[in-house]
C-alpha cells in the first residue's frame, strides 16, 4: 500500500519524540499518508526545541536535518503568496497556506484555536487532534499501525508497553482505543 494523501503536521505534533516518530513512521514505507509541512513549520520546531524543550541547537539541528532528509516531499514551497489569504490565527497563517498549495485536506494539531473551522472550510480543509488522526490509521490498516508501534517500540529497546505508555502523555485518546482494540493492559 502506498498512499499519497498529503496531511499538513503542525509544528506542535512533531515536537514530542515519541508521537512525532510514530506519525512519522504512518509516513514511511508502506505510507499510510504522505506528510506536509512548511519551512516556517520546521524552524518553529527547531526555535521550541531549543526554547521550550531544553534541546541543544546540535540536537534540535539534527532533527530538521533528519525530517528534511527522510521526508524531502514532505516540504512546500510556493505558499508565501496565499498566506495574506489566509482567516487563521496569523502566526499559523503559513501552515494553512501550505495545506491550500499542496491539496491536502487535513491538518493534524493540537491547537485548534489558530485553525478555526471557518477559516477552513473556506478550502474544505479539517483539522484533527493526532489521536483523532492516529485512530483514523488504525481503521484503514490496524495490521500496519500496530506493526510500526512495535516497530517503533524495538527500534528504541523498550516494549510495546511501555512506548504506549509514554505516547498516553501526547495521544490519550488513541493509546485507550488502541489497548482495547489489541487487548492490552497498561
């Protein structure tokens, strides 16, 4: 399965490891959705990285570099000329502008009060939570989400349950629907 429906990531949903590393890994072969973002969208990342989350500027570097290595598609340019559009908060105005320029149809953020569902439906545009979003996966492809937990969970040496408990912390409502679905307990 290769599937190349583009899905803007806000900046705030690529900040935390673990949640940014299993959507990103939804985005890796097989790609259950192909992920978009702008140039100001990766420098916020790396400025909160640095300003909020006690990165230093060599290891926030390194995850921009990284996310612009694995996922050179993933950028949009030619945006710069919608943002004035734009009816969203102002600071977030590019993100919703890179969504209009690359077609897609989603937004994944947490901040729901910079992307108002007026200022969207104006492109036929949604926005959901990253547990929303990550539910929505697991009920295309549940064999493809659960492998790549696991996946996600070997490739840092720890268990399935134990990722699921530090992805509780940034996606609640899918680490719940997902242990119910798999039967398991944390």
């Amino acid at each position: 399965m290769k599937s190349d429906y583009p899905v803007i990531l806000d900046a705030c949903v690529l900040l935390p490891m673990p949640l940014a590393d299993a959507l990103l890994r939804m985005a890796e072969s097989p790609r259950l959705f192909l992920p978009k973002w702008s140039d100001e969208t990766l420098q916020e990342v790396t400025r909160n990285l640095v300003g909020k989350w006690n990165k230093t500027e060599e290891q926030a570097q390194r995850r921009e570099n990284a996310l612009r290595a694995f996922f050179p598609e993933a950028l949009v340019e030619g945006y710069a000329d919608l943002v004035p559009a734009m009816q969203n908060e102002p600071k977030d105005r590019n993100v919703l502008a890179a969504a209009v320029k690359s077609g897609a149809r989603l937004i994944v953020t947490y901040n729901s009060k910079h992307f108002p569902q007026e200022a969207l439906r104006l492109y036929n545009i949604e926005r959901q939570g990253p547990s929303t979003f990550l539910i929505g996966l697991y009920d295309l492809e549940p064999g493809i989400v659960s492998r790549k937990l696991t996946e996600q969970a070997q490739a840092i040496n720890i268990s399935l349950e134990d990722l699921l408990r530090k992805l509780q912390k940034n996606v609640p409502g899918f680490v719940t629907f997902f242990c119910e679905e798999q039967k398991i307990d944390l």
